[in-house]
C-alpha cells in the first residue's frame, strides 16, 4: 500500500482559490434558491453569503434574511431540507 502525504497548507491555498471560491458561491445561490422555492411565509428571505477565506480554506454560508424566514425555518427546517436533508 502506498502511503500519501497531504500538505496542509497547499491543501488550505487550494480551498483559498477564487476558482474554488467561485464554485462555493454557485453552490451557496442554489441552496439559497431551493429554500426560496420550499419556504411556507410568502415574505420569508434566504440569502447566501460570498465565499470568504477561512482558518481552513473558504466558506460560504446561507442564512435567514428576515424575521419571517427564521418563523419559517424553524417550523419547517427550511435551510435543512434546501440542502437536501430530511426532518
């Protein structure tokens, strides 16, 4: 068996890359649209966040906008079940 080192750092570098950061935002604007479709409140909001560096590489994050999409989310698991998950 052979045996791989991985080097964090370039791991973290390759996390930190716009390309990857690009497609973390593409994924982030599709949660956010799934929970748009699936919301139960007429004015509940889901909003992406961009992409941004991390201690460990990028993140990009999707959260309730407004008062109505947190009642929402948490009467109906909203941002779970937009990521694809089940109550």
């Amino acid at each position: 068996m052979t045996r791989v080192k991985i080097s964090n750092k370039g791991f973290r570098e390759y996390r930190r890359d716009p390309t990857v950061q690009a497609e973390l935002n593409r994924q982030a604007q599709a949660w956010a649209a799934r929970c748009e479709r699936l919301k139960g409140k007429e004015k509940a909001v889901y909003e992406a966040v961009p992409a941004q560096p991390s201690g460990y590489g990028s993140i990009a994050l999707v959260h309730t906008g407004n008062y109505e999409a947190r009642v929402d989310n948490a009467s109906r698991n909203t941002l779970l079940k937009g990521m694809g998950g089940t109550d």
